[in-house]
C-alpha cells in the first residue's frame, strides 16, 4: 500500500481529442454569401464607373421636318417647344416644299432622303405632305417611324390621314383644324364688316388644287347661302402653269359692284394668288377674309389656329413618343388656340372699316407689313 500522503500515480488519458468540423451545408452558405457579395461588388463597380467603363448615353435625336413656306411659323414653334421639351440636342432636317403642280414628287422626294437618314421622326406642317409621308414610310416597310401632322385645309379621316381622332390605326397622329368653324366665323366676319355683301367671289376650278383646296370649299359652298351669300366662281381652262396670267387677265375684267366681298381658298397654281386677290380688293374696296398662313402677303383679316401654336402642340406629342407612347394611342388633338388677325393698314387702303367688335377681339392688329417677312409675287 502506498504511505498516507504520498500522491496515487496517474493513469494516461487514451480518449480521442474531440474535433470540430463545418457541415457541407455551412460551406455552401458562406462560399454563397461570398459569391453574392463579389458579383454585387462588380455590379455596383460596373455602374458607376469603378472599372472604366460607363454606361452609353443616349444619341440625340433625330427629326426631319417637312413643310410649305406659307407654315414656317408652325416649323419655328415645333422646334421651339421640342427644345423646352429636353430635346436642345435634337438634329433637325428640314425640307421645304412649295405647293403646285410638282408638290407630290417634291414631298416623296424629301420622304425618301430623310428615311435614308435614318430619321427618328417626321414632322409635316400640312397634310399634303403628311399623306405623303405615310405613304412612302408604309411602302418601304419603316412604318416605325412616327409621323406628326398639322391639318390646316381638311379632316384628318375625310382626308384619310387617320381611321379616327381617338386612334390613327397607324404610324401618324397630329393637330386637326376645325374648317367648318372657321368657314363660319370668316363669314361672320364679312357680314359685320359689310351687312349689305351679297355676291362672294371665289377664284375656283383652274385656280386651285383640288388635293388642297376642294374640301376646304365645299364648306365654304354648303355655308355661304346661309349668311345670304351667293358665290360668284371665277374659273379658267388654261393649264397650272399659266395661272398667273390667266388671274390677271380675269381680274382686269371685274368691275366695283360685281362682287360684294373676296374669301381667299389656300391652295392654288398660282403661288402668291393671295396677293392679287388683295389687290383686287383693295380696287373694288371690298373686304377679303384669308388664310392664316396667307396674311402676311394679302387680305384685310383671318381667324384660325395659330400656326405657332400648333406647332407647340404638335411637339408635346412627339415627346410623347420619344417617352414610348405610339402614334396610334395618342388621340388627334383639335388646335387648342384660334385667334383673329387684322390688317388695318390694307383695310384702310381699300376704304373699309373694322367694326369695334372685332377690333376688340383681335389678337393680332397689323399696321402695314413690317411684321411679315419679304416676299416674292411669283
């Protein structure tokens, strides 16, 4: 036996040291978290520009306009707005095309140069080349290209520019203009100015377009017998290059008395027929109610959407598409603003007076032409 106080001696510790290990599962979750965590750090690098390389920004676009001189001003507010709009890097292409015999080839013309550079938009001051547009955009399968139009002279279905005001059913949309009312408020006019008018005279068949011009005056035909007018038509045979001479042949035969009051119809052979329908007022002293893209050059007064405006409202519909929305989505708009113009200078030539309740509502009252650009009667 071992003496008290003496230790007993140890028996060596033979167990297994126990030993910690990681399940699989543990090892898949934290190599996850570390992938997560990588990927998402080249993400966010990749995003702002930590590895060198940004994202592309987008090209500024690209949008060709075509139109007639007589609406520049709708070109000059489309324009305007578009760079309100965001767009002041927008690249615009202009063409300008002068209505007459040539207008549908010109127009096509255009079209076709502005789609072989790859437009993103078209814009068309007038329906003609609007309809033009459509035409050669469908024909050469590039109907993504959007087509914004004004109407001045026609309804947009009549005329067959959209199936509806609420869908085009196609590439195009655009502002209308309401050619009943204003044939209305023209005649209204004449009548306040010179309660007695009763012959109308008209430069018709021979003189105008009939693309142009025929809707636009079987409105004025349907409304005149109802403001007590009768219309007088002047008309020739002569082909469209000699309509100048024939105006002027025809105007040296009328005399004061043979007509009562001149509405000018836009669209017509003769280029700046307005003028020497002014100047033939301005002979007989008799008033002439005009277009409104047509004042600068001729007649004593005219009420219509402004150009300019419409042509603001054109723009916000092509932001509008720029955004994503499609032409046919996006309803035709009737033009928001109708003004009344007057030219005091040429109504005092002529020997007529504008009645206080139109002076009043004038928006526009012109002195002499000082305002409008120069011009050449051709």
């Amino acid at each position: 036996m071992p003496q008290s106080g003496t230790p007993a001696p140890q028996t060596p510790n033979t167990q297994t040291p126990e030993v910690r290990t990681t399940s699989p599962w543990n090892v898949t979750f934290f190599a996850g978290i570390g992938v997560v965590v990588i990927a998402l750090g080249f993400a966010v690098a990749y995003w702002t520009g930590a590895l060198g390389s940004a994202a592309t920004p987008e090209e500024p676009k690209r949008i060709g306009i075509v139109g007639i001189p007589q609406v520049k001003e709708a070109d000059e507010g489309f324009k305007t707005k578009m760079i309100a709009l965001g767009y002041g890097d927008a690249e615009f292409t202009e063409y300008s095309v002068v209505p007459g015999p040539t207008l549908d080839a010109d127009v096509e013309k255009a079209v076709r140069e502005l789609i072989e550079k790859d437009i993103d938009l078209i814009f068309a001051d007038f329906e003609i080349p609007a309809k033009i547009a459509a035409k050669v955009t469908n024909e050469l399968g590039r109907s993504d290209i959007p087509v914004i139009f004004i109407s001045r002279l026609h309804d947009p279905v009549k005329f067959g520019l959209v199936e509806s005001f609420e869908s085009s059913g196609s590439n195009l949309t655009g502002v209308a203009t309401s050619i009943f009312d204003l044939v209305q408020r023209h005649m209204e006019f004449l009548k306040q100015i010179s309660p007695d008018a009763k012959k109308l005279g008209i430069f018709a068949k021979g003189f105008q377009i009939p693309a142009l011009a025929d809707e636009y005056y079987s409105v004025v035909k349907e409304q005149a017998p109802r403001f007590g007018l009768e219309i007088v038509e002047y008309t020739t045979a002569a082909p469209p290059p000699k309509a100048k001479a024939e105006f002027e042949r025809i105007t040296a035969t009328i005399q004061k008395g043979d007509i009562d009051a001149m509405m000018h119809i836009g669209g017509h052979y003769y280029v700046t027929q307005e003028i020497g329908e002014s100047n033939l007022a301005k002979r007989l002293g008799i008033p002439m109610a005009t277009n409104y893209e047509d004042i600068p050059r001729g007649g004593h007064f005219t009420y219509a959407n402004g150009t300019f405006e419409s042509g603001e409202q054109a723009a916000v519909m092509a932001d509008k598409i720029f955004n994503g929305a499609r032409p046919s989505d996006i309803p035709v708009e009737y033009a928001l603003k109708s003004k009344l113009s007057v030219h005091l200078g040429r109504a005092k030539e002529a020997g007529i007076t504008f009645p206080d309740s139109m002076l009043f509502i004038a928006e526009n009252k012109y002195e002499d032409d000082s305002q409008f650009p120069p011009f050449e009667d051709h």
